[in-house]
C-alpha cells in the first residue's frame, strides 16, 4: 500500500517527520515522502530534513514561490503527473498551506483517499489564506485527524460526518518529543551568549503582520521598546526579511537589543525556545509548542484557530500596542506547568493505527 506524505512547507516538515518514521517502522505500507517545493531555501527546508531524520524526498515538485493561484495551480499540475504516473492509496495532507489544498484537490478528483493530519483548525477569520485552505480540505478529505475537541466540533458544525473523525492529538509534540535530547543538547542560547531565561524570542511572517508599512513599523517599535527589558533573538522569515528591507525597517530593528538572524533549523530554534523567558510569534506552531513547554507566549493576533493554548496554555493573544505592558506580565508569570490532552509524543502511532484500520487492514 502506497501512503503520499506531503512535505510542502516548512511547517509541514515537523508533522510528516513522526509519521514517516512510524509507517516506515511499522512495515505494511510504503510512505513516500512528496516535497511540494513551495519552501526552497536550504535553512527553510534542507536543515529541517536534516534534523528530523527524514531521507531526501522521493519525489519533489519544485514548484517555488508566486501568488495563491500560480502555487496552488503549479502543484496541482504536477502532482496529477505524480499520481497518474504511480497513484497512491492514501494521499495525507497535513497543516493549512497552499500544498495542502492542491494536493487534496487532486486526490479528489483522481477518487484516490485524503487524510487531513490537523483537521478541524479555524480561526474564524476568511482573510487568512490559511483558512480558506483549511475550509476547502477538510471538507473534502475523506479522512480527518483532529488535535483537540474543539477541532472536532468544527467540523461537526460544518456538516462533516462524525464517522470520517478520528482524534489523534498533536503530532508537533511528537517532533519535539523525537528530538528532545538533541534540542538541549544544541545550547543555542550559550552559543550565542545568552543566559537562560534571560532572553525572548521572536517570530513574524503572517501577511496580517509583515505586508502592511504602517503595522510592521508599529511592531518594530515596540520591540525595540520591549528589548530594553528584555533582550529578543529574532530568526527572521525570508518573507518578513523582504518586507523589513523594501520598508526601510532593518535599520532601526537592529539599533534595538534585538539579535536578527537567518532562520534557524528546527533544532536550534527549539533549543533557544526552551530556555527562553517567553516567546512572542504570529506561528501556529509556536504557540503549541510554547504552550506543551509551559513558557509564556505573546502572539501578535486577533484570533488563533487553536484555542486551546489559550484557554489550556500560555498563550496570550494580542495588539502590537500591548506587547510592553505584556512582555513585563509575562516576565512576572514565568514558566508554567500545563497539560493538554493527547499532546503527548504518541500521535503519529495513533495515525498510523487509523489509516490501517481504515484501510481494512487491521
Ligand atoms: C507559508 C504558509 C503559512 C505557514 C508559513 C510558514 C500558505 C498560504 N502559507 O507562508 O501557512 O505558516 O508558510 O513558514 O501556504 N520564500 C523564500 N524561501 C523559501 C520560502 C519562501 O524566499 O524557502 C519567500 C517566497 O519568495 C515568498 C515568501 O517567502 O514570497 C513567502 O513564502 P510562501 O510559501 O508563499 O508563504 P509563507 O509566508 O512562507
């Protein structure tokens, strides 16, 4: 039996990673690993295969960057090819990128299976692409993996059939968890001299934050306001990095006590997350993994699709004017202790236990 992994984006990267190494373990299937090629440079994708173990893609699509349509369009094209050429039984699709939808698309209507790993995800806001994505595939996957039960009751108001949910948990901590002792092995924070919990750690790329002049210039402000309580380490995403330089902004990022670094691999980044004093971000991800970790984390948005970090995590969601006044409160908090249900390293087993019982094998 023939499983599809699709690898688009350097979120992607994480949730395939456990998956992969479970299937393949487990023997009575084939994962093949399809890397859309949406993310291309070497420290948003190589670096992260490096880390998680995974072998270089079966197939790539090298599809690149463009607008919404050129992407989705481009790897629908060539992912057809793909599947007409040696079809897959199950196509599973993971997270709420680009990738995601196009290769859901084609699965459906080449009638071969979908499986959506992070169902059920809503923000309640249409303005994010991601939504739009995450809408589109989970109404059309045949199978749907759910995190939390929040998840589960949107997609149950949204008319999905209970029969087609089965709630695995949060396959990011499974990463975390596989690579645990690398990651406070790395000691990122001491490499670049910095005490534990005596730094942030900062993180943008969402079009909400980074496209618009006027509100990237706000945040920059701030963080350099926030920096003078605290210092910030900030990996900054390539599009982020465009936006700073075609603005202006660099300059007076780096006159704060603001570190500005190329992204970092998942292992450092995580390494600096763990013996960070608190995390400010506009990731998904991020806001899981500080919640899992129990560090306080900021996140410059009017809504999150995962809530709850909010209401069973660290996570604070708020307005660029907050993030003083907040940065000193979470100062105060400091590291909490948290537990969220089926966040607990053994997700990918559970997927792997759905897809064979779903396929009639077991
Ligand atoms: C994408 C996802 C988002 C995810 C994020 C994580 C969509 C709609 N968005 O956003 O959900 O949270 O990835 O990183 O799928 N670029 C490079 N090198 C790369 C990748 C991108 O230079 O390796 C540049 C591209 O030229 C592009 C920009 O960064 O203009 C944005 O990349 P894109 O994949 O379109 O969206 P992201 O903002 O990364």
């Amino acid at each position: 039996m023939l499983i599809d992994l699709i690898a688009a984006a350097r979120p992607n990267f994480m949730k395939v990673a456990p998956l992969y190494h479970e299937l393949a373990a487990q023997g009575w299937c084939t994962p093949r690993i399809v890397h859309t090629g949406q993310h291309y440079d070497p420290n948003m994708s190589d670096a992260f295969f490096a880390d998680l173990g995974m072998p270089p893609p079966h197939v790539h699509l090298g599809v690149g960057s463009g607008s919404h349509a050129e992407q989705t369009g481009r790897v629908m094209i060539e992912y057809e090819k793909v599947c007409l050429e040696d079809r897959p039984d199950w196509i599973v699709v993971v997270g709420d990128v680009n990738s995601t939808l196009a290769c859901a698309l084609v699965g459906a209507k080449l009638s071969i299976r979908v499986a959506h790993l992070e169902a059920g995800l809503r923000s309640g806001d249409r303005t994010m692409p991601e939504e739009i994505n995450r809408i589109v595939t989970d109404s059309i996957a045949d199978l749907l993996w759910t995190p939390s039960p929040d998840a589960d009751a949107n997609l149950l108001a949204a008319g999905i059939p209970a029969e087609r949910i089965d709630r695995v948990g949060n396959i990011m901590i499974d990463s975390f968890e596989l690579l645990r002792p690398k990651i406070l092995e790395a000691g990122m924070a001491a490499k670049l001299g910095l005490e534990a919990r005596g730094f942030g750690v900062v993180t943008l790329h969402r079009p909400s934050n980074v496209d618009r002049h006027e509100k990237l210039e706000t945040i920059v402000e701030r963080l350099v306001e926030a920096s003078k309580r605290l210092p910030l380490v900030f990996p900054v995403h390539p599009r982020t990095r465009r936006r700073l330089e075609e603005f202006g902004l660099r300059g007076r990022l780096e006159g704060g006590a603001i570190r500005v670094m190329e992204p970092l691999s998942y292992v450092e980044f995580m390494s600096l997350v763990v013996d960070s004093r608190l995390v400010v971000t506009d990731s998904g991800g991020v806001q899981e993994e500080t919640s899992y970790l129990g560090i306080p984390c900021l996140t410059l948005r009017e809504n999150t699709e995962r809530p709850v970090t909010v209401t069973e995590g660290t996570n604070r969601l708020l307005d660029p004017e907050e993030l003083v006044t907040e940065v000193a409160a979470a100062m105060e908090r400091g590291i909490v202790e948290t537990r969220i249900a089926l966040w607990d390293g053994l997700t990918a087993r559970r997927v792997a236990a759905s897809l064979r019982r779903r396929s009639g094998l077991a």
